[in-house]
C-alpha cells in the first residue's frame, strides 16, 4: 500500500492562513491527545490541506461541500493508500468539522460537517492472515534469541508477551523496573485427589503507562521477563537513558522507536520463526495461549489486555479455536 509522503514547511505555507490558524487552535486546544496521536492529526490534517491547496484553490474549511471532500477520498483510494491510512484522515477532518461546530458556531451557524454517513468508507483492504505464535513457537524464538546473545530483544519479547502490551507500550518501559519488588500472592485449587494445593504466584507491575486510547494502567509482567531485564540492562552497562529499550543514534543512546520493534521481526524474528510475524503478534498469541491451550478465562485475558469488553478479546486477539484475575495467568 502506497503512503503519501509528509509535507514540507513550504508546502505548508502555501496553505491559506485561515485552514493553517484553525490546524494550530484545534491542536492546542486538544489536550487530551497523546503527544502520537496529536503527531498523527497534524501530518493528515496538514496533508488534507495541501490537496485543498492543489485542488480546491485554497478554500477555507468552512466553505467545503460534501462533494469536494469525496474527491480527497476518491484521490487517495486511486492512488493506492490503504482503507487505514484513507480513514485515519477521513477522521482527522471529521474531528476538525465537529471542533468549528462546537467552539466556532457563534462565527459560522451554518457551517456542518461535510463528512456525513452518504460518502463510504473506502473498502477494506485484504489483511494478512492472524497466526499467533503457538507455546513452541515461542520458547524456540526465545531460546534462539538467548542464544545469539540478542539480550534486549529477549528482555522486549518476554515483556511484551507476559503484558499482552502493544509497541508504544512497550517503548515506554523505564529500565527502573527492573529494580521493582514482586508480588506475591497465593491460590488456592484442587489436585485430581480433590486435595487443596496452594501455589505460590510471583508477579511484577510497571510504573503506569500511557495505553491506547489515553488509558493509564500499569502493566503486569512474571519473573522470567524480569530476569531477561536484569542481564541486558547489565550488558548495556551505565548510560543516561531512563528507558528500558534503546537505541543508539549520533553516537547517543535514546529511547527506542517503534520503526525499530518492526525491523526486529522483518530481519530477526520473522527468520527465527519460520513465517511472517510483527510485534502485534505477540499480543494476540498471549491471548490465545491463555484462553486456548491454558484454558483460562476470557475475563482474566480480557483484564490483562485492557480491554472495555470481553467480545474485542476473543474476536480479535484469541484466534484458535469466577474470580479469576490477571494475576491467575501467571
């Protein structure tokens, strides 16, 4: 799928400053965006405005019909952008319309939003098919890993997995964590014999973290992917990053980014594997192990992933064919 390139600072001042001072008010005044999120909203905003400046001569926002916006979405489709990227944009304008109805109706009663239910979706384009990564898969990924010596992917895969977290989760891991106290709780449940066996579950919880959707959570995690944390954090040696996962760039050492966890699978993982795989795998088979081959409860899954409803878990993410809590999946 094609990707339109960023814009430029001079195309961007060639957008007329009525569309350029409404991009800035709707920004600032957006504060509860994610710093990615509001990144994300600029760049389509910005290219939405560009198109408007090439197509529409420089129309205010204001001023657009229906019928225009539908040839931006048109464009986009027969240049080959993929459905998420066109809607990622449908979604940027629709916000930027609803903030002018809101906050501006005083100065422009009659204006509405020009993205209305009779202009579709673009169609969604063919996905690859979900294949978690079964328990064997995922001991072998991790043993190869280990044994090639690849300390802070072993660390990233473990914690990643044990947290059923997504990338920009992961990147956020301060390597103070390693450091953290675990918790210790006991459970009670019977043998085959109907005796009472008590075990003992050790688990650790993060700092909290910014999730998808502005959730703030602490993300729980066991103790192997706190033993692979510990080594490469002694393998890295002293540096003054506070993050768990690093790279380095101009001779600095800084926090990772997520381009990087994606080049992990293309180059590493996805050999190891034997088939294709991204850092949205690993969330998807903590799911499916758990409920499937462990036979726990979808709730407990459903807690670990942070979801608001148990159907998002197990249509989305346990792909294979009552008190339970995270904890119990450790």
């Amino acid at each position: 799928m094609k990707k339109l390139e960023a814009v430029t600072q001079e195309q961007w001042n060639e957008v007329c400053e009525f569309n350029r001072n409404l991009v800035e008010s709707f920004l600032s005044d957006s504060v509860e965006l994610s710093p990615k999120s509001r990144k994300a909203y600029e760049s389509n905003l910005k290219i939405w405005f560009v198109w408007v400046k090439d197509n529409l001569k420089n129309k205010k926002q204001i001023d657009i019909k229906p019928l225009e916006y539908k040839k931006f979405q048109n464009w986009m489709v027969n240049r080959g952008c993929s459905s998420s990227d066109t809607n990622n944009k449908r979604a940027a304008i629709s916000s930027l319309n609803g903030y002018i109805e809101i906050y501006y109706h005083d100065d422009y009663p009659t204006f509405r939003n020009f993205i209305n239910k009779s202009i579709k979706r673009p169609p969604k384009n063919t996905v690859r098919e979900k294949i978690p990564l079964t328990k064997e898969e995922f001991r072998h990924l991790v043993e190869v890993l280990k044994e090639r010596g690849e300390h802070q992917m072993v660390a990233y895969v473990l914690f990643t997995f044990d947290a059923g977290c997504r990338r920009e989760e992961s990147r956020q891991l301060t390597k103070d964590t390693a450091t953290f106290e675990p918790i210790i709780k006991s459970r009670t449940t019977k043998d085959e014999s109907g005796n009472d066996v008590t075990t003992e579950i050790k688990m650790y919880y993060t700092k909290p973290i910014r999730c998808k959707g502005g959730k703030i959570r602490r993300l729980a995690f066991g103790e192997e992917a706190m033993e692979a944390m510990k080594e490469w954090l002694r393998i890295r040696g002293d540096d003054d990053c506070p993050y768990m996962f690093v790279t380095k760039y101009g001779g600095q050492i800084r926090q990772i980014g997520e381009t990087t966890f994606n080049n992990w699978f293309t180059t590493t993982i996805t050999p190891i594997v034997g088939r294709p795989v991204h850092p949205h795998t690993l969330r998807a088979s903590r799911a499916t192990q758990a409920v499937v081959e462990d036979g726990k409860d979808v709730e407990s899954v459903r807690q670990l992933l942070g979801h608001e409803d148990s159907s998002t878990t197990i249509n989305f993410y346990v792909v294979r064919e009552d008190d339970d809590e995270v904890d119990d999946l450790f």
